[in-house]
C-alpha cells in the first residue's frame, strides 16, 4: 500500500490540501494538535480568487451557498465620516474576475472543508497529533509527534501555522515578526448594529493609527467587527479577552459614528499582528510548506486563507502533473507560488502603513487618489490579485 501524504494542521490550509491532494487520486493523512478539528476567529472576507479555489476543491457550491455575497467595498474617513470611494462588486466585477466577492464566518467556512474531508475515503483526520519535527530520507518522511508517535509519509506538508513547527526545523528563522498593531475582535447580533451602517459591504474606516472594519455575516444575523490600533504592541497576542475600555482606548479620536461601532462589540478578543519577511527555501526534500507557515502575511488585503487555498491546488496540480514524483513537484510548487505570496506579503504591510493608517497630508492625498479612481481603475489595479496567478504580472 502507497504510503499518505502527511499534513501538520488541521486548519483551512491543511484541509484544503487534502481535499485538493485526494481529487488528484493520493491518500493523505491530517495531523491536527488540537483534542478536536475546530477554527478560532471570526468573519473572514474572501476574493474571486477564493472562489476559483472552491471550485478547484469541489466545495464551490456549498461555499457560495453559506457566504454572503457583497454589493461593494466601502473606505470611510474615520476623521469626517465621509466616503472616501468604493469598488463596486456587481455584474461587471463579477464579470470581470468571474466570481463573486463575499464574506462568511471562518468557522462556517471551516466545516465545509471538514465535510469535504471526511466524505472522502482516501483522508484520515487525526486529532492531538502535533508535528514537532521530522526526518527523511530518498524513499519518504518520518513525522515525529509530541507524544513520540512517529508516522511514515511520502512526503510532509506544513500546514501548521504562523508559529510551525515544521518550519521552525526547514527555515529555522526564530520567532514571527512582531508588527506593532493590535486587532480586537467581536461579532454582535445584526439588531445592535446603527441601523445607518447595515450596509451590505464591507467597510473600513481609515484613521490615524487606526481604522475599523465591519460587515454582515451568517445570512445577516450578526455583524463581524474588528478593530485595529497601531499601539506598537511589543509582543505577540492571539485571543486574549480584553475590555470594551481597552478597545476604545485607540478610537477617541475619530468621529463619533465611527466610534458608536465599537460600543456595539460585546465579548471583545486581541490579536497582536504577525507575519514574516518572504523567504525562498519552503522546500526540503520531500518537505515543504503552506499558508501561513510559508509565507505568512498581515491581514490588510484579506488573502491570508486565500493564498493557503491557493497554495493547495497548486501543489496538488504539481505532484499530479509529476506522477507523484513528490521532490521536484514540491520544487516546481515553490516556485510556482513564491513571487505572488511575497507580493502579498509585502503589498499587506504597504496597505496598513500607507491606506489604512496615515495621517494629515498623507491622508488627504490618499483620498485624492482613491477617489479619483473609475470603476474600471479599480478593477485593473486589483488584477493582480483577484484574477488569480495567471494575472499576478498585470
């Protein structure tokens, strides 16, 4: 019997590998190092490119059913509560990046994965089975877990995260990059929402050191809000309750509608950002990584689930296109993927110090330029990115 693929992480990158690896005819084996298969967080916003991922993966309908589809991409000043332009996500978007722009709760988009993985006969989900390391050698992997299990592979895919441990032992770069801003988070019943802000969009608020996001979820029965103040955070955070007062703290400065937003949230959590600088070597041998491990990025473009999907069906393609060769498919996969993350990763630094947070002249010729902007504009500097790889040089 062919030896499984391994997979460390049972999150959105590490399922969407499986599911992309068993379409292609490979059996895969899921290690997760949670007690159960589950995601922490809360709306998460996803691209045509997203959508041309589903489809690839054969969840495309499911998805499209549970997302809300959007009407537009709003920038408010946080100062004057003034627009200051939107994309216009209808027909002629759709049109051009043949797919829809939506929003979904991570957790609803998590089990749709799920469901996929476990209707399929050729992926195993293992639970309280952390990879913290690995060995290799011509033929295959060797997995070392924490409880000393060791698991034999063809090939090892990390999929474990901003803090893997699979890439601790590849790269061995230390700790992420610490980016200075903290992002609170809360998702509150559509009914406490200002009635004069249940737009279908989503929406950000761009403002000194700051800038709020929220838009509808889970078919408009609650709102996503997240919030984000450049405070210079020395440390990293992942879900810590935190108090409303804490969150207001960063937001006495805007305009009293931006601020009303945030005496909505209710049960509040801190993230203090991460990510890292691109790196080439993802790859070992038969060892490589994905999303997050491999290139994770901050959250300002809203690609970070996006770039794992994509991710997974290229190196499903890879290893397919190589007859299972694993080595140099997870080299063609690299390379594939290395150039269009980066962008990504450094294009998401540049949005949160440049868009979303400046202030006064820097600012102002910020909405001068983003508000000069056609429609059509719009969608040509967003080619790069929603129409997927194959447009990345436009």
């Amino acid at each position: 019997m062919t030896e499984p693929i391994l997979v460390a992480g049972g999150g959105i990158g590490g399922l969407a590998t499986a599911l992309a690896l068993s379409r292609q005819g490979f059996a895969v084996t899921v290690l997760e190092k949670a007690a159960t298969m589950g995601e922490v967080g809360a709306g998460i916003q996803l691209g045509p490119n997203a959508f041309h991922a589903f489809d690839e993966l054969g969840i495309g309908e499911t998805a499209r059913a549970m997302a809300i589809q959007i009407d537009r991409l709003r920038l408010m000043d946080a100062l004057t509560a003034e627009e200051i332009c939107h994309i216009d996500l209808g027909a002629p978007f759709r049109s051009r990046f043949g797919a829809p722009y939506a929003v979904i709760h991570r957790g609803d988009l998590h089990g749709v994965f799920l469901q996929g993985c476990r209707g399929s006969e050729s992926i195993t989900l293992r639970t309280s089975a952390e990879v913290v390391g690995y060995e290799q050698d011509s033929s295959g992997v060797t997995a070392h877990l924490a409880d000393g299990t060791r698991l034999r592979g063809r090939a090892l895919i990390g999929a474990d995260g901003l803090w893997s441990k699979v890439r601790r032992q590849l790269v061995g770069d230390g700790a992420p990059r610490i980016s200075g801003h903290s992002t609170y988070r809360s998702v509150i019943p559509t009914e406490q929402m200002p009635e004069a802000l249940r737009w279908n969009a989503a929406t950000l608020w761009a403002g000194p050191k700051c800038h709020i996001v929220h838009y509808p979820l889970q078919g408009w029965k609650a709102f996503n809000l997240v919030v984000t103040y450049h405070n210079d955070a020395p440390e990293p955070v992942a879900g810590k309750p935190v108090s409303a007062e804490e969150v207001l703290a960063g937001f006495g400065h805007v305009h009293p509608l931006a601020r009303s937003i945030i005496h909505q949230g209710r049960d509040w959590k801190l993230w203090v950002l991460c990510d890292r600088d691109p790196v080439s070597n993802w790859v070992e041998g038969r060892v490589a990584l994905l999303g997050d491990a491999a290139h994770p990025t901050l959250q300002y473009l809203a690609q970070g689930a996006c770039m794992a999907m994509e991710d997974a069906v290229c190196l499903a393609r890879q290893v397919a296109a190589h007859g299972g060769d694993v080595a140099p498919a997870l080299t063609a996969y690299r390379d594939a993927r290395l150039l269009r993350t980066a962008r990504v990763q450094l294009q998401s630094r540049a949005v949160g110090d440049h868009i979303y947070h400046p202030a006064g002249p820097h600012a102002a010729l910020r909405n001068s330029i983003m508000a000069a902007k056609t429609q059509v504009e719009w969608q040509d500097t967003l080619a790069w990115l929603y129409g997927g790889p194959q447009e990345e040089t436009r």
